[in-house]
C-alpha cells in the first residue's frame, strides 16, 4: 500500500512546482527581451516586466543577468539531451532508424525553441569562461546518442566509414539551420518536409550504396 504525503511533503511539491513555473516564466521573458534588445541592452527591469514579476523575485533565482544567459542557454541544451535519446530508443535499435529519430527529434526541438536557438548562437560568446565551458560539454553530451548510433550504423556496415564527429557536427547545422535561416526555410518548407529533405541528403552520404534499399522509406 503507498505512504500518503503529509501536509508538508504536499506544500514543499507545490513550492517546487510554483518555483520551477516562474524560473519557466522568467526564462522565456528573457529569451523575448534578448530577441529585442539583445543581452547588452536588456535590463533587469525590462525582464521583469516581461515577465510580469518583480525585478526582486528574478534575483530570488539568479544573480544577474548573466546568469538568465547562462540559464537560458542551458535550458534548450537540456532539452536536446533529455529528450533526443528517448525518441531515438523509441526507433529501436537498428543505427539508421535510430539516427533518423534523432535528427528528426532534435530538429523538433528547434523548432519548439527558434528564438532560443537564435539567442544561443548569437549571446554564448558573452558568457564568462566558465559558462563558455559548461556549454561546451554540454554540447559533447547533446550529441552523443547521434554519434553512438553513427559507430554502431559504420561497425555494423550499413554506414561508410565517415568520421563520426563531423557528420554529427553536419547533421546539427543543418538543424540549426532550421532556426538561423527560418526566415527563408519558414516559407518554403513545413517542418516535415524539412527534416525529410535533409535527411535524405544525409543518408545518401552517410548509408552505404548496398544498404539504402533497405532505408529508402527515410530518403524518400
């Protein structure tokens, strides 16, 4: 039989929830701010009012704004992470299907997050050191479900023998790309098409010549 919460379980879950809605709320209000004035220009006062709190309750949770930056950034890295993996077991384990579900997964994603995407790519350089290689690692482990499944498509021998990092690196521009140039894909392409396109671009290269019949439902 499960233990009932008591009273003071169930309000330290409603604090955790309440705090974990606003720190949501803050970082898409700084994501908002940043699209508009950028990181230099934002202000905390500016943030605030986007947000719809107070300036004091934003630094209830971080001490500047450096650190919504780092926040911010560190937000869609873990989305990448926490839910590229899943789709890809979701797939199987067969290194081509599973490279697919990521890509398509993590493109996604992106399109979950465009602005943040942006601000990612256009604000990481403002970060101190140490934030710098946060970020950095935390890219190495993004990506590593996709370069697993590269290793075990080339040992298995239904991939050529590429160097897995840059076609991980290849294969995350063109997600990327889906952000950075919205504004000339966005009216050409839904999103399905998009990830279909580069994806048979992709496992054109990357499949080998004897093993793509078997693939053609993802290139087509």
């Amino acid at each position: 039989m499960a233990r009932s919460s008591t009273p003071i379980e169930l309000e330290e879950a409603v604090r955790a929830v309440r705090a974990s809605s606003r720190r949501r709320q803050v970082l898409d209000a700084a994501v908002t701010v940043m699209q508009r004035t950028g990181f230099h220009q934002m202000s905390m006062q500016a943030l605030a009012d986007e947000a719809e709190v107070s300036v004091g309750l934003i630094y209830k949770y971080f001490g500047g704004k450096e650190e919504v930056l780092l926040a911010t950034i560190v937000d869609i890295l873990d989305a990448f992470r926490n839910q590229l993996e899943p789709a890809m077991d979701a797939a199987g384990t067969d290194p081509v299907e599973r490279l697919a579900a990521g890509f398509r997964r993590y493109v996604e994603i992106v399109d979950e997050n465009l602005d943040a995407v942006v601000l990612t790519y256009r604000e990481s350089r403002t970060l101190d050191a140490q934030g710098r290689e946060q970020i950095k690692e935390l890219e190495v482990g993004t990506a590593a479900p996709l370069r697993a499944a590269v290793e075990a498509g080339v040992d298995a021998k239904v991939m050529n023998d590429l160097n897995p990092d840059l076609v991980v690196f290849d294969m995350l521009m063109l997600a990327h790309g889906w952000a950075l140039k919205h504004w000339h894909f966005g009216p050409l392409y839904t999103l399905d098409q998009y990830i279909r396109a580069q994806l048979r671009f992709v496992l054109s290269t990357v499949v080998t010549p004897k093993a793509q019949g078997r693939y053609r439902h993802l290139m087509e």
